[in-house]
C-alpha cells in the first residue's frame, strides 16, 4: 500500500514533507519490485541544488540501471548514508528506513504537480 | 508477455509461484521468483532449481552419426566412453563458434545434443549442411516434447537422493543414466551452468509439473534466469551472444582445452590450426572492481584513456560481495593485476585484471 500521507511523482519517486520545510525523498514499493535487488545508489553531494523532475542520479540493482529523478526542486541537505552498506534498505523499507536524500529550501507550489496516493495508486494499477 | 514466445512445460507453475517473466531468447522464462540475490545464494549454500526447458534437446543416432558429429564438433566423439558427456564447440570454417553445447553418448550410435535455447536453430541447420542423401542418421528435436530442470547446489545431491531409485553418488561428473524419480522416469546427468555439483533432470513434458513440485517439495528453492547469469559468470563459464560468438575462436576464449587438436575431419581443424600457431590477438580475462558501480556488456576497457577492450559480461557477485566482470583486452595487456579503467556511463571506475573463475567451489573432502 502507497502510505497517505506522501506526494508521488509519475516516476515513482515519493516525498515527505517534515515539519522545517524540508522533505525526504524515496522510491516507491512498485519501483523496488520492477527494479529487483538493489546494490547501489549514486546522488549529487550534500549542498548541491536540484530541479523538479530533472535526472539527479542513478540506482542500480542487480538487473538493470536505471535514473533517480527528484521529485522537487530544492537543495540536498542529507543522504541515507545506511545505503551505502546496505542498499538492501531500498527494497525492504521502501517508505521508511529507505529513504534516499532530504532536501531544504522546497516550493510548496510544486506539490501540486505531484500526486496523491490515490491517484498513484491509480496510475499503478494501469 | 507470451505473445509469439515460447514456453516452456513450466510455465504454469512459475506463473503459481509469482515469477518476473521475461523474453529470453524467444522464449517466455522467469528472470526472478522473489530476489535474485537469495536464489543465487542459495545455489551457493544448500540447492536451487532452473527450469531449463527452453535449452534444446536434439536425439542424433543411426550409423553415420559419429562420423558426422565429428565433423561438426571440436571433440572427438570416439573417444568418449557410452553414458558420459563432454562440453565442446561448434565452429564454423573459419573457427567462430556457433554454439557451445553439451554432447551426450548414450550408445554408440546414439547421441544428445543440447545447444543453447536462441541457438538450436542455428545448429539443427548448420548439421543439415554436412547431410548427404544417403547419410545414414536420424536427427529428432525433442526440445518441445521434454522438460529439463537443473538442480544445483552443494546439497543437491542429498536432496534428490530422497527421490531417487538408484544411489546418485554412482553418477559421476558428466555422466548420464535412466533412473526414476518418485514414479518418474527421467535421464539425469551430473553436468550443470553454475560451478556447483549437480543435475541436469530431463523428463517427459507430461510429468514436468509433477517434476517440479516434488524437487520443492524435498527442499530445492526455485531460481531464475538472473541468479544462473550471476552464478555462472561467477564461474567464468562463457555465455554464448557475450564472451562467445561467431566471430571469437575458442583459444581466444580460453577454451582450447575443449578442441582436439589431433582429430581429422574437424570443418574448423585448418582455422583453428592456423589460430593456434599464431596465438589470439585478444583475450578474455577477468576484472576485479572495489566500487559497488556494476560494468555490463558492451562498456570499454581503457588503460591511460585508451579504449583496448570491451566488457562482454557482468554482474554483481553475489557470492563475493561485489560487483565481477568478463571481457577482451589484447594479449599484450592481458597480465594479472594490470590496473585499467572501465567507462561506465561515462564514469571512469578504476579496476584490475584479476584470476578466473571468480568463485571456485571447495571440493568435498
């Protein structure tokens, strides 16, 4: 189950807002399935600005590459350094513990370009 | 997804047990059954199955097929004693390889053949090439009528003695017999693509099923398509269409070994003569990479930002914790510990040519 309470790209990435107008951003459980066992994830370096929706990084698993998109605009102020040694997190929690980075300083207007659970649920199911 | 591709005796039961299914080679196969990492673990730790259907079956038998076999194949079929089984090459004129394939003697005039699933096609035509009108042979494709499961790991053997009718440790490495399994008849081989000792299990398709189940029913955990890649790259064991094609040799490849040199008649015997003599341009050789960034087929090989080779194959090791590649590098650069780079997406990784196989398994003592 898509939790409630986050925003979902068409891409299949997730936010959370926290309360100091940062945000966490993951991949969803239907990403982590399609992509199978995931062994390694590459970001941008803490501090550097990304774009709503440009290609930020890639995540590998043991099938295929594929490209992480950042779902908001803003500035990288974290990573899950967990993933590091265990990029495993990923397909296992992929909504708590898997989280990828965190990222300062968002525009609360770009939500409404992302989706709610329902409609991620929707837009799953086709 | 089943559109136009095959499938094989098993598809239902993968479909039952929620498996990723993906075009290989035209045919509809299961890639995963849950993660890849798990199944090619537990290849390496107690025994896994592979539904290997799609891999053909072709019965060779009737007077003249020794001596045709041994015009096709780089071994030299006399002398291979009735019920073993030897892996050879199957070169064109000019010694590019064909297929790799298993030759089974069953009798002295009764021969199975199993080229490589996208293969069988190839090879059915390229023997058809050395037919005369009255060759005394009888070719039969019985790919579609069997099933074939391997079962592999280092607690296959004991797991599937609980089925066996007769002792298994009886059946040595490249061996192959008729025994029953449960109420089934089946030719079993102790040959396998995993650098494990196991089985190769052929069955009538009607009993595939039946088959399966029992063998998870005993113990055996299912494994798909990804965790045999991982395993058998793991063991340097070549993949035709990535280390292996018709245009590599086998000395190229390191498998001289598998070519008799000695044998007359061999359609490749003048161009690999010549390729011995000479020595191969280039060869394949292992890389060892420290990143956690996986090479795959087709990135460059460079050294001080010279492409000199390409990768053919990789993966991440599960076994070994990271990630493993095969691939080309002319001989004069093919040393061990030689450092290069590989051009991965545009990132230069750093990475040494390192000793295959990657994983030897320990032999029971």
């Amino acid at each position: 189950m898509n939790p409630k309470d986050l925003k979902y790209s068409k891409d299949h990435e997730w936010i959370k807002l926290q309360s100091d107008n940062s945000a966490l951003i993951g991949i969803t459980e239907f990403a982590t399935d399609s992509l199978g066992d995931v062994v390694f994830i590459e970001l941008p370096d803490v501090g550097s600005k990304i774009k709503q929706f440009e290609k930020i990084g890639e995540i590998e698993s043991v099938k295929a590459v594929s490209d992480i998109y950042t779902p908001i605009s803003g500035e990288i102020i974290e990573q899950n350094t967990e993933l590091i040694d265990n990029p495993e997190l990923i397909n296992n929690s992929p909504f708590e513990d898997g989280w990828m980075f965190k990222v300062k300083n968002i525009d609360s207007n770009e939500l409404t370009n992302l989706m709610d659970a329902d409609e991620y649920d929707k837009l799953i199911e086709d | 997804m089943t559109n136009n591709l095959n499938t094989t005796p098993l598809y239902n039961s993968h479909i039952k047990l929620n498996a990723k299914m993906v075009d290989f080679g035209g045919w509809a196969m299961p890639i995963q059954y849950n993660s890849i990492i798990s199944e090619s673990k537990s290849v390496r730790e107690q025994s896994g199955i592979f539904d290997v259907s799609h891999m053909g079956r072709v019965k060779i038998s009737g007077e003249d097929a020794s001596k045709i076999l041994n015009k096709i194949l780089s071994i030299n079929i006399d002398k291979i004693s009735i019920g073993k089984a030897k892996y050879n090459l199957i070169c064109n004129k000019d010694g590019g390889i064909i297929d790799d394939c298993i030759i089974y003697k069953l009798d002295n005039e009764d021969f199975l053949l199993i080229p490589n699933a996208s293969n069988t096609k190839a090879v059915l035509a390229w023997i058809d090439t050395f037919l005369q009108k009255d060759s005394n042979i009888h070719i039969n494709n019985i790919t579609l009528d069997t099933v074939m499961i391997a079962h592999q790991g280092p607690e296959a053997l004991e797991i599937l003695q609980g089925l066996a009718s007769e002792n298994l440790q009886n059946i040595k490495p490249y061996s192959i017999q008729s025994i029953k399994l449960g109420d089934i008849q089946v030719s079993i081989a102790r040959t396998g693509y995993t650098g494990e000792d196991g089985f190769e299990i052929i069955a009538n398709k009607k009993d595939a099923d039946y088959l399966w189940e029992q063998l998870i029913n005993i113990g055996a955990n299912p494994c798909g398509l990804g965790a045999r890649d991982i395993l058998r790259l793991e063991a340097a064991l070549p993949l035709h269409g990535n280390e292996i094609n018709t245009t590599t040799n086998p000395f190229q490849a390191n498998l001289g070994r598998f070519v008799d040199t000695e044998k007359e008649g061999y359609i490749a015997k003048n161009a690999l003569d010549e390729i011995f003599n000479k020595g191969p341009e280039k060869i394949l050789i292992g890389l060892a990479i420290s990143d956690r960034i996986i090479p795959r087929k087709g990135h460059e090989i460079l050294i001080n930002n010279k492409k000199i080779g390409d990768i053919t194959s990789g993966c991440y090791s599960t076994t070994l914790n990271k990630p493993i590649a095969l691939g080309y590098v002319p001989l004069q650069f093919a040393t061990l510990n030689t450092k290069v780079n590989l051009n991965i997406r545009g990132k230069l990784i750093e990475s040494y040519i390192c000793k295959i196989p990657f994983y030897k398994r320990r032999k029971k003592s």
